[in-house]
C-alpha cells in the first residue's frame, strides 16, 4: 500500500487533484458506458457523436468528486465514488441484458422484491451469491484502504472547501444542467426511457430519475382552469345511458409482452400462432395501441389503462405504483364503475406484491384481487419460469360469480409470455416453425416466443368461449403492454414505431366494429363509451375530446392529473372522493376443517378447502415451515406444534405478507394409535408428504417467499 502511494505520488495528485478528477471522471464515465451497452465499441460512439453529452455526465462524476476534499482520507473517498458509479453501471449492464429499460431511481423501491427473487428468469441463485462476493470485496478493499491508505497532511480550509463544493453542486451543476438541456445536448425528457439513456449516457440519465419525480405544476393550473375544463367536459360529454347496476361485464385483459408476429418484418412464421387473435381483429373493434414502454415496465402501461393518465408527466423512469399511489388515491376505472353498482376485480397469476399492486390496486378502487398466492398452480410454461395462464379462465369467471346481482369489471393479467426467451431448444418439434435473418440462438428464443403467443392464443378463445355460455351481456378488450424483450427497433416493426402494440376486442352485444389507434390512456374511455358508460373526470375528459383536433388537449389532461395526484382537488370541490378500498384478496375463503397427526405420528396434517403452494401454517402466530401436497391438504413436522397450540393456516406473500387467512383451530396431541385410521390413499399422501419435506423444508420456505419478477 506504502508502495502504491508514496510521497511523491500523493503530492502530485494533491497538486493536480482537479486536473486529476476531471481526468478519472472521464475514464469513470466511459467504463460505465462500456458496461451499461456491453459494447466497446458502442461506448466509443456515444463519445464521438454525443461528445458534450459525455463531457456533461463526465462533470456530474467530476461534481461528486468534489466531496473528497472535505475529508483527510481523499484516496479513500475517490474509491468510494468510483465504486458507487462503477456498481450502478454494473447494475445497468445487468439490468439491459434482461430487458429493454435501463435502470432508474424507482427500480430501488423494488429491491426488497428484487432480494426475495431466485431461480429465476431474472438471475440465478448463483448469480445473485456472485453479486454479494463481489460487492463483499469491494467493500473489503476499502475497510483496508480506510485503516492503511494515506491521509491529506495538508491545510482543510473549514469555510472556503465546503462553500465551494457547496457552489459546485447547488449552484454551477444546476445552471450548467439548465444550459445543456436549453441547447439540446441533453433532454429534459425522455419519451424513450432506453433511447434517452443511449443518447445522453448512464449518468445523466440515472440522475435524471432520482431529482425528476413526479409531477410538476402545470403553469396555468389554478381552480379557474379546472373548472373551465370540467365545463367543457360536461358540455360535450355524452350521458351514461346504462341503468344504475345493469351494465354489461367488462373486461379487460393485459396480455404480457403480446406482439402480432405478423408486424415483425423479418419473422416469418410456418402457421398462424394467433389465429384467434386475428378472428377478433377481423370482427370486432380494434387498432395500434401506443404504450409508454418498451421490453418492460408493465406496471407503466397498465397505470395507464386503468387511470387514464399518461406516463409522460412524470420523472424519467418512475412507476406511479411505486412513488405517488403509496401516499394517495387516485381515481380509476375501478372506482367509477364502482359508483355505478360495478363489482371490480383484479386477477393476476404472478405475486401480488410486486410493483406494489396489492396497494395500488386498492388506492384505485378495486374490491378484490387474485394473485398467484390465491391460485392453486399447477402448470408452467416450458422453461419453468412463469405460471401458465389457462388457470385465468376459471379465476376470471370466479370473480363474475362472486357478485351474481350485479355486472363486473374484472382486470385480468397475463404471464407467460413473458421474458427471457431461452436460447436453447426447449420446444420439442414445435408446431410452428420460425425463419429469418437471424442467429440459432436468435431462432431458438423467436421458435419458443410463438409457441407462446399460440398459447396465449388458446387462452384468449377459452375466456371468451366461457364468457359466451354465461348469456350474460359481456364487453372483453385484450392489449398488448409492451413488444417483448427482443431487441427489436423501430425499422423492425410494420408500424414504425416499438411504442406501437395491439388490442382487440369481443363482445355478445352486436356492437358495431369501431377501428380506432389509440394511446393506452384512452383504451377504457372507448370501451366504456362503446357501451354507453361515461363516468369519471379523466375518462369522460377523454370521450369530450379529439386528440387529433384539440390543440390543448394534453396541457388540459396534464392539469387534471395534477389536481387529482398532486393538486387542491379542485375537480372534487377539495375532497376525497375516492377514497381506498378495503381491497379483499381471492375470491375463495381459504377453510381449516381437520388438523391430526400423521399415520407414522411424525407431522401434523392440515385438512381443508382453497390451499396452494402459498398456504403457510401459523402456530401461534409465528410462522413455521410448511409442506404443500394439494389444495385440501398441506403439513408441517410434529416438532414446530404441542397440545393447545392456536394453529391458521394463512396465505403468503413476498416479505411474510399474510394477504388471507383461514379459520383458527386448536391443536389436540392425541396418541396415534388412539386416532381415527387413515385410508390407504391419505397413508401413500401422508408417506410422500414426509420424504418430500426431509429433503425440500428449507429451501421451499425461501422459493414460496420469493416475489414475481417484473413484468
């Protein structure tokens, strides 16, 4: 170390310690890029053709390295900042490999998802273990560098160092920000997350997300322009002509990554995987959806759909669900059915947790939701990575079941077609073949894509086939969220335009088919309008407006987002008018009906109705590891209960979130032989149950804890 840094080398650095940083902030700036597009080459063409850009995001690195001089140990802070820069652009590089969305500010709000997430299609358990070394070295590294490495023996002027710095980051790093995005080195919005970082670099892009949240004041929004919009709503707004609970069923479902191989240029396809989708298209309503994201970030699209807001007021990368849905209710598709006697639901064969849905899903007025956790899963996609959706044809009646009087709004949420696309062959002697300019590995994720999309397909039939036997007035819009993770470009798509996907509709009513293109904020005013509902501040602003005509139609959109999510709700006379709901999760009362010790006497069984593999005993209160053998019955080891405990059983989410609950009973510790004898079925069940739980207890508590991935 002594060698590293001896005398001569720590005063020329101190000498030239600004020459220095802007030097080492180059070079930081240019490793992270290298990282971030896992291309050198690439990362030198962002220096040649973005070259202020770069020089920009270099002074933001050389602005936080200003920090080192209020300390003695300088060396020791430079690594610190190095490493902090490094890791988020390790982190991006990471994050870019598995979707189109570079990392962001919000994504943080994720981490206590992302911690709970392994074996996935995200990252290994080997992987995630690899990260932790080699942030344990780093951080190893620098505990040696804190106690050995060298200390400035000079003069620390107390007032003039930290105004200075103080100057740097509060007064030059603003102004200079200020004159960058005037000129167009940079944007001060991106209306393509992934574009903006490539164009503009990591740095500033990241940074970007952390000061830009939320939304800012509209310039004219005062209780004059809202109540001057609200007018002109209610001047051009048509009346709900559907009586008060005698709607048709809506609904609406969010097909996951969903894009018509037939708008790809390059893939050609041996047979039609959406053949059904294309029956829909021929017959009902339909058209380009544009969404606010691109290979990820469903969360954002769908925030879309269901509020009528649009993404592009708020900060650079932020999800909604994760910033300002946790500290307010926002009015929603949901909540305005709902005043009109709609039942609404949400179904969704991934973990209720992530994205924070179960919160915002009750922020806006939904009564009930059915997460995987609810769900007796049994079947995944052929890579093992997601849930199949076919449970959601029996999850999605269930909901219209639950309240026979009166019609439902049911959001319903797909999986399986979900990144990441093997590489490998996984599809044994596919049914549909695929060709193109492309790579075997390339072939192999495009072949097991389309097997997807025919099972999506399947889905959407099966769904619509249900909901026609029922006789029941019903409206069905399905849409794409976003194209998949691909790397598709603009010059791929027959639209133009990656932001571009699909909805098609179905409905029982005879409507008449309406084409329209239309952005994923207005997809529910349609719907609704096309049978006669107009309720609700945003979605009756939508159906009152034509965006291809009204020049002010999104200064107005902007300031009634505001009002509502930021604002006096002046739109509310200053109220709360859609308060959260006491949000209920599943449909189905999970029963404890017989709790008894096993044939050999070495677990307790749980007997009842509605278990699945998110079923955990309580004893107590505290939670014990469990044993999953089927939807009536699961196990857990004698050890963890003893006579006159208080055992539940309880459904589990990410982080121990207990989401229901069944009945509570009383454990009796009778001898075995003195209990009713066990047939020889539950004798086999019981015999499995015990050598699966020796060798999985452990590991099975920490898989069913873990969070869906993002989608």
């Amino acid at each position: 170390m002594k060698k590293i840094f001896n005398e001569k080398t720590i005063s020329f650095l101190n000498k030239y310690s600004l020459a220095f940083h802007a030097l080492l902030a180059c070079t930081i700036v240019f490793f992270v890029e290298v990282i971030s597009r896992r291309d050198f080459l690439s990362a030198c063409s962002f220096v040649g053709t973005h070259t202020l850009a770069f020089l920009y995001n270099a002074f933001i690195v050389f602005a936080s390295l200003t920090l080192v001089y209020l300390f003695r140990r300088r060396t020791f802070w430079r690594i610190i900042i190095t490493g902090f820069w490094t890791i988020l652009g390790v982190i991006n590089g990471c994050i870019l490999s598995n979707r189109v969305t570079p990392f962001g500010y919000t994504d943080l709000k994720c981490i206590s998802d992302l911690l709970s997430m392994t074996d996935t299609s995200y990252f290994t358990a080997q992987q995630a273990t690899l990260a932790v070394f080699g942030i344990g070295i780093f951080l190893a590294l620098c505990v040696i560098l804190f106690i050995k490495g060298p200390k400035f023996q000079g003069r620390i002027r107390k007032l003039a160092v930290p105004a200075s710095i103080l100057a740097v980051l509060f007064i030059v790093l603003p102004l200079i920000t200020s004159a960058v995005q005037s000129t167009h080195v940079v944007a001060s919005y991106f209306s393509n997350i992934a574009k903006g970082y490539e164009d503009y670099g990591f740095i500033y892009g990241f940074s970007s997300s952390v000061v830009d949240r939320g939304m800012e004041k509209p310039s004219r929004y005062s209780e004059s322009t809202i109540e001057e919009i609200q007018k002109d709503v209610n001047d051009n707004a048509d009346a709900t002509t559907v009586a008060e609970g005698a709607g048709p069923n809506i609904i609406c479902v969010l097909l996951e990554s969903v894009c018509d191989p037939e708008e790809i240029k390059f893939l050609e396809t041996s047979g039609d995987p959406l053949e059904y989708f294309h029956y829909l298209e021929d017959n009902f309503s339909t058209g380009y959806l544009t969404v606010p994201v691109v290979g990820a970030g469903t969360a954002n699209s769908e925030f879309e759909v269901l509020s009528g807001m649009s993404m592009q007021y708020f900060g650079t990368g932020e999800y909604p669900y994760k910033t300002i849905l946790k500290k307010t209710d926002c009015e929603a598709i949901a909540a305005d059915l709902a005043s009109i006697g709609y039942g609404t639901h949400a179904v969704h064969n991934n973990g209720g947790n992530f994205y924070s849905r179960v919160n915002a899903f009750s922020m806006m007025g939904f009564d009930s939701f059915t997460s995987k956790e609810m769900m007796n899963i049994t079947e995944y996609t052929p890579a093992g990575s997601w849930p199949t959706d076919d449970i959601l044809v029996d999850e999605t009646i269930k909901t219209l079941d639950a309240t026979p009087n009166q019609p439902d709004f049911t959001y319903t949420i797909t999986v399986s077609t979900h990144g990441d696309y093997p590489t490998e062959p996984v599809i044994e002697n596919p049914e549909i073949t695929v060709s193109g300019d492309f790579e075997e590995d390339q072939k192999n994720a495009w072949t097991y894509y389309v097997h997807q999309l025919n099972e999506i397909d399947r889905f959407m039939e099966d769904l619509c086939t249900e909901l026609d036997k029922r006789e029941e007035d019903t409206i069905v819009v399905f849409f794409g969220d976003h194209l998949p993770t691909m790397g598709l470009e603009d010059e791929d798509m027959v639209s133009g335009d990656i932001y571009k996907t699909k909805y098609v509709t179905w409905n029982n009513m005879g409507l008449e088919k309406k084409d329209a293109d239309l952005y994923a904020y207005q997809l529910m005013a349609k719907i609704t309008e096309d049978v006669g509902i107009s309720e609700g501040t945003i979605f009756r602003y939508h159906q009152a407006n034509d965006f291809s005509v009204d020049a002010d139609y999104l200064e107005r959109l902007e300031n009634l987002q505001y009002d509502i999510l930021y604002g006096e709700r002046y739109v509310y006379g200053g109220e709360d008018k859609y308060p959260a709901t006491e949000i209920v999760m599943g449909i189905d009362d999970v029963v404890l009906n017989t709790v008894r010790d096993s044939y050999d006497g070495n677990r307790v069984l749980f007997y009842g109705k509605n278990f699945t593999k998110w079923s955990k005993v309580y004893v107590n209160g505290e939670k014990v590891p469990t044993s999953y053998q089927n939807g009536n019955m699961i196990s857990i080891k004698k050890d963890y209960v003893k006579d006159g405990d208080t055992v539940v059983v309880c459904q589990v989410g990410s982080s121990s979130t207990i989401f229901r609950s069944s009945n509570e009973m009383i454990y009796e510790d009778v001898n075995v032989g003195t209990t009713e004898t066990l047939s020889t079925q539950e004798e086999t069940t019981e015999t499995q149950t015990e050598t699966e739980s020796q060798s999985s207890e452990t590991s099975e508590e920490t898989v069913l804890k873990a969070a869906p991935q993002e989608q």
